[in-house]
C-alpha cells in the first residue's frame, strides 16, 4: 500500500505480471476491512502514510 497512487499502480502492474493476485488500496483504512474478510500472503506496506503507519497497521 502507498500514498503515491503512480508507485503502487507501477507495483501492482509488475505483480499481476508475475501472475501474484493484487489488491491496491490508495488509503490505509481502505485495508482494514478486506483483511477482515480475506487471508493475505504479503502486504506491502507505507510507513510514511498519513493517519495510520505501515508500522501501526501491521500490529492491527
């Protein structure tokens, strides 16, 4: 996940390339409740984002 919408668009591109099921979400919050519903393998995150780090939302 990351507040600039160019680079986590450039990531999701390359991953869906290598044939990896993506979800971007623009906004931390965004987050909360799909991982709620559905188990994630890896999650990248941004620990610089506005209103909930990467850091805090990992501890959730």
């Amino acid at each position: 996940m990351d507040d600039e919408k160019e680079i986590a668009d450039l990531l999701e591109v390359y991953l869906k390339n290598e044939q990896f099921q993506v979800k971007t979400c623009y906004h931390p919050k965004e987050v909360i409740p799909y991982l709620e519903q559905e188990p994630v393998s890896l999650a990248i995150l941004d620990v610089m984002m506005p209103e909930l780090d990467g850091f805090r939302l990992l501890c959730l």
